[in-house]
C-alpha cells in the first residue's frame, strides 16, 4: 500500500467548518437586531450576507405582493404580510429588523429604518412613511380605529380607517404609538414612549401621552 500521500484525520478542517458557521450564524443574528451594522460589513462577509439577503427577499416577494428596493436589509425574523391591495413598497437601502409585524398597505420610502419589535398596520387606507424616516423599537402605527358605542359590543362594531403618514426625516423614539388619522410632518421629533392623538407640524419636538409641543428643532 502506498502511504506516502495519506494524512492522519485530525478533524481540523471540519472544526474550522463548524467554528464558522457558528460565527456566521451568531453574524447573522446580530444583523437581525442591529441591521445597520449590514452597510458596515468587511469585504469578507458582505459576500455570504448579501446572497442571504438576496435569497430571502426574492422569497418574500414571491410569497406576498411586497416591492423591495435596492441595496435592503430585511430580516427572516421580521413578519410580513402583504395580500392582493394590501401591497408593501420598500424604498432603496431601507432597513426592516427582527421581531416587526408589518401589514399593508404600507409605502415605505427610501434610507427608513424601522427597528426590532415595531408593529406597522395600514389598515385599509395605508401608512405612508417618507425618506429617512427613523422609527426606533417597539413602536405601534395602526391605520384604523373600532367604534365605541354603547349599543353592541367594540369587537362587533365597524373598523374605520383614514390613514397616518410620517413626513421625511422623521424621528420616532423608541415605544411610540401612532393613532389613526394622524399626519407627522417633515423633521419632527416624537419623544420616547409617547401617544401621538393628532398632527404634529414641520420641525416641532413633541412628547408624553397625548403629546404635546415642546419646542422646534432649529
């Protein structure tokens, strides 16, 4: 027998197999909660991390009428529904992280970041966010409100939808709630854990439950 090319089996190669598919797999599960770090990839793992993304966006957009843009980060553990005039648009370079409820009819725009654990319902006559807009984690958009009259029970009573939209460079901050009907405009500010009841003009700083006017951003 010729054992001058034979090696001894010393589990190396397939440890170092394991070693970085875990290392991926951890990677992976950091971009899913802090999705900008996607744009900040070394050279080395933007290539695995872009054919992830790219494999699972065509599958979404294959499984529900969603529109994604260019150079997106949406993550698996995002959940995402979008039936026939109930469609998602998704702007370019917009990013949607781990643990979102999304309904359409949503039109996200361009460079939106929409952070773990935000619920976004357009109810019937949609949510429109607009470019830049930040949405920090844990907020809550519904698009349509119950009656609440005293003559049936709330659940038996007819929905009723006018809509939000959040104007450009909007600012969210974490555990927000949005109620139906309520225009955000261009480069406001919405204080933590605040309860936004009505529109909010261009630039103005509002916070608390309902929130309130505090000063402009300039």
């Amino acid at each position: 027998m010729d054992q001058t090319n034979m090696q001894p089996d010393t589990g190396l190669v397939t440890d170092q197999s394991d070693i970085l598919l875990k290392y991926r797999a951890q990677h992976q599960h950091r971009l899913n909660y802090m999705p900008w770090l996607y744009w900040r990839l070394k050279a080395k793992n933007r290539v695995w991390a872009e054919q992830w993304q790219q494999e699972y966006q065509q599958y979404l957009m294959e499984m529900e009428t969603v529109h994604i843009g260019k150079n997106c980060f949406i993550s698996p553990l995002a959940h995402i529904f979008a039936e026939p005039g109930r469609d998602i648009v998704i702007g370019d370079n917009t990013f949607i992280a781990a643990d979102c409820t999304l309904h359409g009819p949503l039109q996200i725009g361009r460079e939106v970041a929409i952070n773990h654990h935000c619920i976004l319902d357009g109810g019937r006559k949609g949510i429109i966010l607009h470019d830049q807009v930040r949405i920090a984690a844990y907020c809550h958009l519904y698009a349509f409100d119950h009656g609440m009259a005293l003559d049936q029970p709330i659940y038996q009573q007819a929905v009723r939808s006018q809509g939000i939209e959040i104007g450009q460079d909007v600012w969210l901050g974490a555990h927000v709630g949005v109620k139906d009907g309520v225009s955000i405009a261009a480069h406001a500010v919405v204080g933590m854990q605040s309860m936004v009841t009505k529109d909010v003009a261009t630039r103005e700083i509002v916070a608390g439950n309902p929130a309130r006017f505090i000063r402009y951003r300039d």
